[in-house]
C-alpha cells in the first residue's frame, strides 16, 4: 500500500469522473443489455404468472359467487349446477383439513424416525443407497400411488377398521360399519405414504447439519446415543423439521388423483372417520368437473381459490422458516 | 444421572467380579427378538382371526418394541433402556415407511406385467369396449410425450434464464420477490394450475380441449423446479472462471454463455430431467385441459389426448377386471419412464458434476 501510492490512490480519484462513465459503456454493451433483459424479464415473467393465477382464479370465483344462493362458507351442499345453484365449501374444507392432520400424525414422527435411521442409525453402507431410494421413491406418480390404494391398500384396511371399530368404536370417530375402506382416514393413510419421502429427504439434509462437535462433546460425557440425539440433533433439528412438515402438509392439502381414486366422495361431514363420505377441494374439482356447465364450473374455481390461498399460506410460512433458520445458521 | 449409573453395582456387585462395564445384552438379542416378535404376532394372527396382515404387522412391531425395552431394564438399566427404546423405535419407523412402498411397487410390477406386451404399447383403445381385454397404451404414450415435450421447450429457457437473474445479476428487491415466490410456486397443487389455464385459455380466451393447455399448465410447474435446480448448479460454478473470463475483457453476457453454462451443464440437465419426471406424472391438468380420449391425436394443438396418467385414471374408472389390468400395465409403463428419467439424470449428474476443487 506505502510503496505504490500511485497505484493504490489510483481508484478514489477515479471514482470521481472516469469510473461512471467505464460502468457505463459495459452496461451499454447490446449483448449484455439484451441478454440481462431477456433474464430479468423470465424472472418478472415468473411473477406475473403467480399473480395472474390469483387474478383469474378471483375473477371466476367473483361470478360464481353472485350466482350462489347458498353461504359458500357454511353450505353442506354441492349443487353449483342446478338453477338456482347452491353450493358450500364446509364439506370439502372438513374433508380437506381432516385428512391433511391425518397424514401429519402419522406422517411426522415416521418420518423423522425414518430421517434419523439414514442420518444416525443405518450402517454407513446401507445410508447412501437408502437415501437415494427415497428420492426416487418421491418421484413415483400421485396417480399410481392412488391406484395401489384403491386396488390394495382398501381391501387391507377393512380388518383393522373392524377392529378398532370393537375397541375403540364408542368414541365415535372410529365408528365402522362394513363395506369398502374408502374413507377419510384410508385418505390420510395414503397421503402419509406419499409425503413421506419428502419430509424424510429434507430432515435428513438438517440433522446431517449438525455440528460434530456438539455431538462428539455428548458423546464424551458419556451419553447413549439416544441422548444425543435428544441433547444435540433434535433441538438443532428442529426448525428444520417444522419446515418439512410444513412443505408435506403443502403437498397434503393438494393432492388431487390419490384422494380422487380412493375416496368415495358425498356432502355430509361424517363423525367417524372411518365410514366412507366427505371429500376434499382438489378431490371434489376432478371429480365433479366433467359434469359441470359453466356456473358449475365457476364455483370448482371458487373453491380452487380457497385451496390456492391455503396452499400458499402454508407454503409461504414453511418458506420463511428456512429463510430465517439460514440466516441465523449462517 | 449419576444416580443410575452407580446403582447396578451397588445393587448386584457381589456376586459378579468387580468391572467397570455395565452388563449388556449380546449382540444377538435386537434380531433374535424381532424373529420372536414376528412368530408371536403371527401366532396371534392366526389364533384370533385376524383377517388384515396389516394387523399382524402392527402387532409384531408392537411387541418389539415393548419388549426390546423390558430385556433392556432388567440386564441394563434404565438409561440403556430409553437407549435400545429409540433404537427400536427407529427402526420399526424405517420398516413402516419401507414396507408400503415395496408393496407399491411389488403389485405394479406383478400386476402390471400380466398384460404389457408389443401389442399394449403398439395399440390405442379405439373400437375396444373397456370391458374388453385388449387395447393397448400407444395414443397415451404419444399424449404424454408431446405434451411433456412442450412444456419442457416452454419452462426450460424461462427457468434457465431466471436462474441466471438471479445468481449473475439478481441483486435487491425484485431478485428477493423472485427468489420468495419460485420457492412458493413450487408447491402450488397441480389442480391449481390447471384451473388457472382452464379459466384464461379455455373460458376466457375460448379455446377447445387440447394437448397444448395441458402443457402450459404444466409448464407452470416445471418452471420452478428448474430454476431451483439450475440456480443451485450456477451456484457451484468457481468465482475464479467468471473473474478469469472477465479479466480478459469478455463481455458479461459471453462469459455467462460460454463459461459459467458449460461448467454447470450436466447439473442442469439433470434438473431438468427431474423436472420432466416429475410433470410426466402429473394426472389433475390433464383431466381438466385435454379432456381424455381413446383414439390416436398426433397434434397437440387441436382436439382432446389422452396421457399416461390419465389413462390409468379412466381405466381404473372403468371398473372391471380388463381395465385394472390395463391401468396396472400403464402404471408400470409410466413408473419404468420415470424411474429411468430418474436414473439417467442422476447418472449424467454424476458424469459431469463440476469440479469444486475439494
């Protein structure tokens, strides 16, 4: 810095006239004004489709809405194509909430045992081919998964089903009266099944985090390792986890083609969550779609709009989870 | 803690000779258990009549558990307890999660495989009644190839270049917008997009059913999962190429084009793929925008297709023992495309992965 002053002083005064203007002719170069606009444009591109989505969806939702002469919000009745048309989301909103929780229960604790298994238990040789599988495992199509469960997964239930029916049938939310399994509780089963990859993938990614130090000092003093799993991975975990769960309860409230092959829809909220009935938005708008004329189509619209709104606040949530946990982690 | 620790040898350091090591239960004790487990729950199974293996299983894990924790505090005390507790707990998770996905893949394979043949990929369902055997996947197949294939050409040079925004230029407000918004965008529910597209392209702009409204939907969300992959490809790319690049007086467009793409190329081929899979299984869209159909359309842009998903959807709707046969066959054919797009692109990631220098 003493021995070139020249050198080193060099770039205040430059800063002054000459800098503007060498900025200047880089920025004026036609290659790079294009191709940062062509860049910056797919980025406002990808923006205006996320608004456009909630405009559209409003819009149509706006119509069907002054067409209905029921209360979207407390109607039991799904009649958006009869005149007058009557129609309510209270069903579907049931039906939706209940099987997402569902799913949740089963799906977090699994999961995290699951993540815990690859990350801390399974041999070192075993992890990584297992991890891969799972990746490959979120890939198979919603579709197949709804399949299996209609053709496989209903006719295994119905014994459990009758069984917790003789125990537990007082309560009745585990009422069960025979027939085919396709109910809410098959439903929230099978989108256990579904999320389970994803929850387990990015859980393990956080408990691999871990610092080693933190469990190598638990170690030292003498822990087993379930207490070091207790004392140093799940509280470092822990975020990270919410935000999974969060990401599988996106995917939960979502899902169309599983729930739409499995469940066996009608617009009553049953007490018990075994006996077939309810459904759910996205259930209900690719089932009953085919047979809607244009009012009717509208109000599957309107109830797209509640689903979207929800997805995004649950996404949006998980989302600045992470954000915050890679701020305070960094 | 201390407390428990010093009990044992308090309690029973008599008889034995004097250790540091607390008793512990052999080696073979966690499978030997299961092996019990599992006779003792299908003992149980068969003696009460329970119908459902889920039962059976259940009960196994059940007894595994409780038991595997009984052993423990009898020989090792309460802390290895709670220890060989979790253990087996995680490992009755591991299976739970692994038994119904084996299952899934087990009845595709078997009963998919009873009727796919040349004739089930060479033959669409014209002229064939769904309670007929026969007919086959072929118009499905062309279906979901165009529609995959133009959302891939739609979404794959959007998503590329907002990756590029925003890792080579995004600074500020709007690249935070962009970067929030692709993460939210990534879990918009298929059904969502497809009612986007019906009511802008089919209500609004009044356009009939066709391959090509699947494909914007689609490609609605393929374009998140790319610029998210591509984004985190760019990432790796070393500062040190674009600094080189720069120092000689490349323009900055250039330097992007021709160092920092091809560095990171097989990553983003790789995401794309991914990206491919994971739409080509996508069912909602395609029920709400292409409307289905049995015969053969070679041309995306005008009149209903039929998809892969989508078949498997109408066959199983169908309701009879031909067409579960044929929605199981199409089920395994879309499972092989996936599971092979899935491969290959991890192995093209593999291939060319950039050298970090780590």
């Amino acid at each position: 810095m003493d021995i070139t002053p020249a050198t080193s002083a060099a770039p205040p005064p430059l800063s002054g006239a000459p800098a503007p203007a060498e900025q200047a002719k880089s920025a004026t170069r036609p290659g790079d004004r294009i191709f940062l606009g062509f860049s910056r444009g797919s980025g406002i591109l990808l923006l205006v489709i996320m608004a456009a989505i909630a405009a559209f969806l409003a819009v149509r939702a706006v119509n069907a809405l002054s067409h209905n002469e029921g209360n979207f919000f407390t109607t039991f009745e799904w009649s958006a194509n009869s005149t007058p048309p009557v129609f309510g989301i209270a069903v579907l909103a049931f039906g939706t909430v209940v099987s997402s929780l569902i799913a949740m229960l089963i799906a977090v604790p699994v999961a995290i045992g699951v993540a815990l298994f690859v990350s801390h238990y399974a041999p070192r040789k075993l992890a990584t081919p297992l991890s891969y599988v799972i990746d490959l495992l979120a890939a198979v199509p919603s579709i197949v998964y709804g399949l299996w469960g209609a053709l496989f997964l209903v006719p295994h239930l119905g014994g459990l089903y009758s069984w917790l029916n003789d125990y537990l049938g007082w309560t009745g939310i585990f009422a069960y009266h025979d027939g085919a399994a396709r109910s809410l509780f098959t439903i929230g089963i099978l989108l256990a099944i579904m999320i389970l990859p994803i929850v387990t993938s990015v859980s393990r990614e956080v408990f691999l985090q871990t610092p080693r130090m933190n469990e190598e000092a638990a170690l030292a003093l003498g822990a087993t390792r379930w207490e070091v799993i207790r004392m140093s991975v799940l509280p470092f975990g822990r975020s990270g986890v919410i935000s999974a769960s969060m990401l599988g309860l996106g995917r939960a409230l979502g899902e169309t083609m599983a729930v739409a092959t499995v469940l066996s829809p009608s617009f009553l909220i049953n007490t018990s969550l075994l006996d077939p009935g309810g459904g759910t938005f996205a259930q209900n708008i690719a089932s009953s779609f085919k047979e809607s004329g244009e009012i009717g189509k509208d109000a599957l619209i309107a109830s797209g709009l509640v689903l979207f709104v929800l997805t995004l606040l649950v996404n949006g949530a998980a989302r600045m989870i992470i954000a915050r946990r890679k701020e305070y982690t960094a | 803690m201390s407390v428990t620790m010093d009990k044992p040898p308090v309690a029973d350091g008599a008889p034995r000779p004097y250790t540091l090591r607390q008793p512990r239960l052999p080696r073979w004790t966690p499978p030997a258990l299961a092996l019990g487990a599992a006779a003792v729950a299908v003992g149980i199974g068969i003696g009460a009549g329970l119908g459902s293996r889920i039962q059976w299983g259940l009960i196994a894990g059940l007894l595994f558990v409780v038991g595997m924790y009984a052993l423990a505090a009898r020989v090792e005390g309460r802390r290895q307890a709670k220890d060989r507790l979790a253990t087996s707990l995680v490992w009755v998770c591991f299976l739970l999660a692994v038994v119904p996905l084996i299952s899934l893949v087990w009845e595709t394979v078997a009963r998919g495989s009873k009727v796919l043949d040349g004739g089930f990929l060479s033959h669409s369902m014209s002229g064939v009644l769904t309670i007929q055997p026969g007919g086959g996947v072929y118009h499905a197949i062309i279906g979901t190839l165009e529609q995959v294939g133009i959302a891939t050409a739609i979404s794959a040079p959007i998503g590329l270049l907002t990756a590029i925004y925003l890792v080579e230029y995004g600074r500020g407000r709007l690249a935070k917008a962009v970067t929030f918004f692709v993460d939210v965008m990534t879990g918009i529910p298929s059904i969502v997009a497809g009612l986007f597209i019906l009511s802008f392209w089919i209500i609004m702009l009044d356009f009939g059913y066709s391959g090509f409204a699947g494909s914007m939907a689609l490609s609605i969300l393929m374009m998140p999962v790319v610029v998210r992959s591509t984004e985190e490809m760019l990432k790796l790319v070393p500062n040190e190429l674009r600094e080189a690049s720069l120092a000689l007086g490349v323009p900055k467009w250039r330097t992007i084009l021709k160092v920092v793409l091809p560095t990171a190329i097989g990553g983003i081929a790789t995401g794309v793929m991914l990206a491919v899979a994971r739409i080509a299984g996508e069912t909602a869209p395609i029920v709400l925008l292409v409307f289905g159909s049995q015969v053969i359309n070679n041309n995306p842009f005008d009149g209903a297709q039929s998809s892969l998903p989508y078949y498997i959807y109408e066959q199983w709707a169908a309701g009879n023992e031909a067409s579960y046969d044929r929605a199981w066959a199409a089920a395994l054919v879309l499972i092989a495309f996936v599971m092979i797009l899935n491969l290959v692109a991890r192995g093209i990631a593999r291939w060319k992965a950039p050298k970090t220098g780590r």
